[in-house]
C-alpha cells in the first residue's frame, strides 16, 4: 500500500540522511522498554525541529508534551549549547525516562522538565514572567490545544514560531467529531485549534500533511505577528 512504501522510503531517508543519530536511539529504545508508548515525532521530523529552530536562531524553546524527550533532544540539539529547553510533562515516569535519556545523552544541562499538568505549568511561567520563548513545540492532549495555543502566545514575542503537531490524524479531521468515540475530544480539539489559528489576529498559520513511518498525520505551523 501507498502508506507502507511511505513508511519504506522515511526508513530510507533516515539510512541515507543519517537521521538515527546513535545518542538519540539510545534514549528512544530506553523509552520504548521502560513502556512508554511509541509516539514520538520520527526522525526526519525529530531533525525537521532541529533544523526549524537553527534556522530560526532559538534560543529558549518551550514543548508540551515530553514522553521520553526524543523531541526534546532534538530541539536542544537545535539550540546549542547556551539555549534552553523548557519542557511540560504530567506523566512521573515519562518525566524520570526522559531526564535520564537526556542526561545520557549529555543535553541535561539545556533541558528542564516541568512535571505537572502542562495548563499550570504555562500558567506558572506567565505569573513569573520568564523571557518569551522563540520556538514553541505543543504535543500532548490534542483535546486542550487552544489552551495551549493561548497561553503560547502570551509566552512569545513577534517572530515566534510555533507547531503544533498531529492536525490531520489519517483524515479523522475531516469528520464528524461525533463519530470518534474514544478519540472524539482530541479530534475536536485539533478542530478548534485550526480555527483559532485562522481567527485568531495574533498568529499566521499554515498546515503541511505528512506520511511515513508514522502513516498520515500532518502538523500546523505558524508565526506569531
Ligand atoms: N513530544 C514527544 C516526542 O515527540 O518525543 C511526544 C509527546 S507524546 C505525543 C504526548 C505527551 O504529553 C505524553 O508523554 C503525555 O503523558 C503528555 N501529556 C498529555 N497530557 C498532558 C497534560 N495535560 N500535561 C502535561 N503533559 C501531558
């Protein structure tokens, strides 16, 4: 099927572009036998936030959403040895998995963790008024992305850039949100953080579908004005 030989050709990529950076697939099979669920971004995305934040310059990034950092790592790769990950996690054992992969990884020292829901780990960063952040990554409950989404902004300056992760879900977007069961809260979730992102006059906005070894998902990107 179409699906299959796009998760062959991001095995491919990964081969050719030397996407499975040894450090990182340390931390990512630690993870995977601790059992932590296998949702972490792939490698050429992993690369993709990388790469986003060096082109960008980041220097402080913020993530919602840590699982066992294999995100993390690749956006504290990205903003060198002087920036700063701040990351959100609600999750103990993801956060415990996650510290020890980045600590083995050597990245500790640009990481930190926020352990506790990630709404009240925002809400904290506002009350102290940190500096804003210039890349802002949001991947954990679909179902509280525009509470994310608002509070991101209030956490950026012009320029910040922001992704926010798994907006297309193998279609499940398009429909019905009442048909989703289980999933119905985060798909419109995802829903009405696409229109926020279009009525919203602080941000502009785009979506890109991807496929691979993650099947069909895609992500939404936007730049705060
Ligand atoms: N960004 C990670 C990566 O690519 O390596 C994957 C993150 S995973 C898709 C989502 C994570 O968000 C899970 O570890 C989950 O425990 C966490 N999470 C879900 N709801 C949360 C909440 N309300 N506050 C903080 N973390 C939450």
């Amino acid at each position: 099927s179409a699906e299959r030989d796009a998760g062959a050709v991001d095995e491919y990529l990964e081969r050719e572009l030397g996407l499975r950076v040894d450090a990182l697939e340390a931390g990512r099979e630690h993870s995977h036998s601790a059992g932590l669920p296998r949702i972490e971004v792939s490698p050429a995305q992993g690369k993709f936030l990388q790469l986003l934040a060096e082109i960008t310059g980041a220097r402080r990034v913020l993530e919602i959403g840590t699982l066992g950092g294999y995100s993390t790592s690749w956006l504290a790769r990205g903003v060198g040895e002087t920036g700063t990950v701040i990351s959100c996690e609600f999750e103990p054992l993801h956060a415990s998995v996650a510290r020890e992969n980045l600590q083995r990884a050597g990245l500790s020292e640009r990481v930190e963790i926020k352990l506790g829901a990630a709404q009240g780990s925002l809400d904290s960063l506002l009350s102290k008024r940190v500096a804003p952040f210039d890349l802002i990554f949001i991947d954990a409950d679909k179902r509280n992305n525009v509470a994310y989404l608002e509070r991101a902004v209030k956490l950026s300056h012009p320029g910040t850039v922001l992704v926010l992760d798994n907006v297309v879900r193998s279609g499940a977007v398009l429909d019905d949100p009442a048909r989703h069961g289980t999933q119905e809260a985060d798909v419109r979730g995802i829903q009405e953080s696409l229109r926020w992102l279009r009525d919203d006059p602080r941000v502009s906005a785009t979506a890109l579908q991807t496929v691979g070894v993650k099947g069909w998902d895609g992500f939404a990107l936007a730049r705060v004005l």
